[in-house]
C-alpha cells in the first residue's frame, strides 16, 4: 500500500447527531484537508459504511435511533478500517465498552478542533506506515504471526484481530521472549507523535486476551508488572 502524500483525499465518516457539532467538526476536517461524509443516525451510518469507501470512521456515542456500542460493533463487521469513538468526558464505562467492541481510540467530548485534526492526523499515519514486512512469521505455541500477510491463526485457523490488534500482538510475539513495555507499544502501534490516552494499551490488550481465550489460548499475553507485557512462547 502506497503512503498518501499530505494526508489529503482521505474519507472519514462522522456519525454525529447534534447538527452544530457536526457542523463545526466537519469544516475542522475539511480545513485539515480530509474529505468527510456526515451521518446523523446510526442506522444512515451502516448504510453509508456498506456502501461507500471510506479511510476512517468517528462515531458519536450518544445517537437517538441506537446504543453507540451497537454500532461500532455493526460498522466493525462491515470493516476493519480504524474507529474513533467521541464520548463524554472521564465516562470510563463508555470508553472501556466501545474499544471491547472494536475502536481503535477514543476522544472526550468536549474537543477543540484542532486537537481532533492532529489526532485523526496522527492515527492516519499509523494506518499508512507500511514498511515492507519481512516474509516470515513468528510463532509461540499455538499462535501464528504473519506479518507480511497481516495473518493470524491459532492452530491453523485464522482469528479475527483489528488493525490495532494485530499491531500488538505482532510486536510482542516479534520481541519474545522479552518483554514489551507500554510506552514501546504506544510508539510502535499508534506511533511516536501520539496524543492520547496510554489506557488503550491496557484496553486493547484485554481485547487481544478475550479473542485469544475463546479460542482457548488462555494466559498467552502476559502481564510483567512495572516492566509491561510478554507472549508466553512455549
């Protein structure tokens, strides 16, 4: 995948039900040169999704015809392209339960929108920092990495990860047997520059440990305490 030059050209959904806002947050986009098409209802969301190309959705928690967690549950089968969730600021239940059902970030509400700009900024060069990966793949136990055809699979069979998911489990297991720091993933998945929350870590981590669990690889990721995490490789 080619990296597009100056982040232009590039498609966000924005599912958002207050007009003002919409408004306000659309030309922000639009300013920092992304071309944005607007959903004011959940269900207009997965008919856009399904119908339309786009590089990046933000999803507005808080919709009149839908449960915000629903939603990005249904958009996340239509795609794997990242999610952005706005939610009310310090609601931890909101964040916590819209990342378990496969956002990629978070944003609190109220947001200037400049700080929205850089952070769709910043996760965008995540998504189109593709360096040639190496043909090869890393195993521990059950678990398969591969990279290159951005594959995971527990005994032969492949398990659905996110982008930012497989981006995790990709570092650990290229890294083990040692152990991954939080800050190393930070910089490694959602890049150097990023602005946010370090939570997602621990978010998206227990993510990883739930999929991998129900596949029956239990304790597969585990917890160094004070140090960060490491992949049990035998």
């Amino acid at each position: 995948m080619k990296t597009r030059q100056y982040l232009t050209g590039m498609q966000i959904l924005f599912v958002e039900d207050d007009h003002d806002i919409r408004t306000v947050i659309k030309s922000a986009l639009e300013d920092g040169g992304f071309d944005v098409v607007e959903a004011g209802v959940g269900s207009e969301a997965i008919r856009i999704l399904a119908d339309t190309a786009v590089d990046l959705a933000i999803v507005d928690l808080r919709l009149p015809d839908c449960n915000g967690i629903d939603l990005v549950r249904e958009l996340r089968k239509l795609s794997s392209v990242p999610i952005v969730i706005l939610t009310a600021f310090g609601d931890s239940y909101d964040v916590v339960a819209g990342l378990e059902s496969g956002a990629d970030d978070f944003l609190s509400k109220p947001i200037a929108p400049k700080e929205l700009v850089a952070r769709i900024r910043a996760l965008m060069r995540r998504v189109d920092r593709a360096p040639d990966a190496p043909a090869t793949s890393f195993v521990a136990g059950r678990v398969t990495v591969t990279p290159y055809r951005h594959l995971c699979e527990v005994d032969g069979t492949v398990l659905d990860l996110t982008r930012t998911e497989f981006a995790i489990l990709a570092a650990l297991m290229s890294s083990a047997p040692n152990t991954v720091s939080k800050m190393e993933l930070l910089e490694s998945v959602w890049g150097y520059d990023y602005l946010g929350d370090s939570r997602l870590v621990d978010m998206q981590i227990y993510r990883l440990r739930r999929k991998l669990a129900e596949r029956g690889v239990a304790d597969f990721i585990s917890t160094v305490r004070g140090v960060g995490f490491q992949v049990q490789v035998g």
